[in-house]
C-alpha cells in the first residue's frame, strides 16, 4: 500500500472519529439542557408557587434567597440566588474544576431564568403550609436530582455538597443536602420568627434529600443477599436460586470462627421483588442457613443496569 493511500486512510478514520466526537457532544448537549430545563422548572414549581408565600426558607441558597426577598422585597428570588453564589462558586472552583462550573453556569441562568420570569406568571399556592413544605421537598428533590445525574447543580449550597461528595464518596448526596439546609432552615426559623416556619423548612428539607435519593440511587435499587450455609449445599443453593429467579450467583469457602467448620457462602444481587423466592431457596436446600439481606443502592452489570461510560 503506498504511503499516499495510507494518509488518505488514516485521515478519513481521523475526520470520521472527529464527527462521532461532535455527535456525541451534540447530543449530550440537548440532553443536558433538556433535563436543565425540567430539572429547573420542577425546581422554581417548589420554590417560588409553594416555598415563597408559606413564610418559611427551605434549604439551600434558594432558602437565603427566600430569606433576602422577605427582608428585602425589591430583590427577586432568582437574582438572590445568582448573587449568592457568586463567592460559593469562587470558592468551590477550584475542586470542582473548569467543566463543571460551565455546565453548572449554564444550569443556573435557565434557572434562573425559570425563577423570576416564567413563574411569577404562575399561580402561586395560598393554602396549608405544611402541604406547601410537602410539595417543595418533592419538586425541589426531584428537580435538583435530575441535574446532578447530568453532572451539573443549580450552583449555591449544591457545589458545597458535591465537593463534600468528591471528599467522603462513601457518604449519599441526600445526607450531605440534609446537613446544610439544616443550617439554612434554622436561619429561616430566626428571621421568621415563628417556630413552625423551622419546622416546615425541617419538613422539606427531609423530603427534599429523600426524593433526591431514591430518585438518583433507588432507579438502579435492588438487594444484595448473602447466604451462609453447610459445606457443599452451596451448589445446590445456587441451582435452586436460578431455577426459581434466574439469577447467577457467587460461591465463597469460609470457615466459621466459632464452629471452625467449612462453610459455603453464596452472594446474589437481585431485585426487590425477587429476594423473598431467593431466601426461600435457601431455607429449602439448608434450613439452618444464615440469611443476610442488606440494601443495594444501584446495580451494575449485566442483567441490571448498564453503566454510562463517559469519555
């Protein structure tokens, strides 16, 4: 093959590979400014037509801004919110990096954009004030937990979170989201002046990391089932567990500390509704198995939700 013929190939691989890259980039693209625009409709849907006329400060940035635009009317919610992140954001940067702050940048103007012109046009909720925490917490958790799987934030107390998240991985969003609008509700009970406005903003921000939990760790939910059972009944235990739910299964040898005897045990991840069949293929095989069934908040691999490899 001559070297001209060689270059002509390698350049059509190159322009080829160049126009896949833009395709993917193009559609991440619309999928990040689709799940914005959802994300921060349902979000401002909580925060201004519930949150803002219950006289109580949920969580967050969007909490303080609430907090600003009660003491000071003539400042609208959404431009609180972008003041207020300013010196979060400088200060979050430089763990977070460049691409998150853009994607983050672009997430909170729709945001924004979102808060203070399409929903003072929407009518806002007037009635029970514990129902207006209930719904914040659902619209807000749901909101935010669509833009964090796309790997952005509305920005404020979210980059405080997801830095906290990068340093104590171990730790869930929701827990990390908990403990700061602990701090933003309480402020809200002070200004307010009114106990109850404290425990709405409590209540809210309760619903608000429990949605946002199962919403990005229960899609992939499942459990994990470890069986300790007599030696050479784990084979068997295995067989009976994909006969009734077709699930694989891991075989372990263990020796039992107390008992110094050979054990079997057998690890199985399934799903919700399949760990009773598998518990009872156990107790068939070996009645005197020990059964463990701990929670799994996602899982991956086959025959369970396939992981999205960024590159």
């Amino acid at each position: 093959m001559s070297k001209n013929n060689k270059k002509n190939i390698h350049n059509t691989l190159k322009n080829a590979q160049n126009n896949m890259l833009t395709k993917i980039t193009k559609k991440e693209l619309f999928f990040d400014i689709f799940f914005d625009v959802i994300g921060s409709i349902l979000f401002a849907a909580g925060i201004y037509s519930f949150a803002a006329n219950a006289n109580f400060a949920p969580g967050g940035v969007s909490g303080l801004a609430i907090i600003f635009n009660y003491k000071l009317p003539m400042i609208p919610i959404g431009i609180a919110t972008l003041l207020i992140n300013i010196p979060i954001i400088l200060y979050s940067f430089p763990v977070l990096g460049r691409k998150f702050f853009l994607k983050s940048l672009k997430t909170i103007l729709i945001n924004t954009f979102f808060l203070d012109v399409v929903f003072p046009h929407v009518p806002v909720y007037n009635g029970e004030p514990l129902l207006a925490a209930l719904f914040t917490g659902v619209f807000v958790g749901s909101g935010c937990a669509l833009i964090y799987m796309r790997g952005s934030s509305t920005g404020g107390t979210d980059f405080l979170v997801l830095a906290m998240k990068k340093k104590f991985p171990h730790v869930s969003i929701g827990s990390f989201v908990l403990i700061t609008n602990f701090i933003v509700v309480v402020c809200g009970g002070i200004v307010f002046k009114n106990m109850d406005a404290l425990l709405y903003g409590l209540i809210e921000s309760f619903c608000d990391a429990m949605i946002m939990d199962r919403l990005m760790y229960g899609v992939g939910a499942g459990k994990m089932v470890i069986i300790i059972s007599k030696k050479h009944c784990g084979n068997k235990i295995a067989e009976e567990i994909a006969l009734h739910t077709d699930r694989g299964s891991t075989l372990i040898n263990a020796t039992g500390t107390y008992s110094k005897e050979c054990k079997d045990i057998i690890m199985c991840a399934c799903s919700n509704k399949q760990f009773y069949p598998i518990r009872d293929a156990a107790y068939r095989i070996d009645p005197s198995a020990i059964v463990i069934i701990t929670e799994a908040n996602e899982v991956f691999g086959e025959g369970f939700k396939k992981p999205e490899l960024k590159k």
